[in-house]
C-alpha cells in the first residue's frame, strides 16, 4: 500500500533509513508523532464537516424524523397506486 500523505511518506522513509542504519529510532518516533497528528486533524476536519452539514439541514428547515417520515409517506403512496392499478 501506498502512502497518501507527505507524513505518511516521510514516515515510510524515515523507517527505511532507520532499517538501515542512516537514522536514530528517535527520528521514527517523530514521524509517527507527524503522521498520528495528520491523521487526527483530518478526523477532526471529518467531524466538522459532518456537523456543519447537519446544521445546514436543520437551518434549511428539514430534519433526520421529517425526512424519514416524508419518505415513508412518499413511498406508501407509491405502494397504494401501484396496488389500485
């Protein structure tokens, strides 16, 4: 597998250089510590997105019960005219 971030890959080459012999394990601790914090920014980055996305939701007058509901509707109605046909 690949790596698809630039700690990713500099922890990849780090590693390597670790492996053999260029480089102090110290220096594999500080890009694990690099790419652990990549990846717990783009979680939180994640979760904010999904926040802001409810919160437009709501603010454009819809919610998770009134669209399932809706959706319920819609779809008996649907299941009765294709019985009454």
């Amino acid at each position: 597998m690949m790596p698809s971030t630039l700690p990713e890959q500099s922890l990849t080459v780090t590693m390597n250089q670790y492996q053999a012999g260029i480089v102090s394990y110290l220096n594999v601790v500080v890009a694990q510590t690099l790419a652990l914090n990549n990846e717990k920014t783009a979680v939180d980055i994640r979760g904010r997105r999904l926040n802001a996305c409810v919160l437009l939701v709501k603010g454009l007058g819809g919610g998770w019960k009134g669209f399932q509901e809706a959706s319920l509707k819609s779809s008996a109605g649907r299941a009765a005219t294709v019985i009454a046909s």
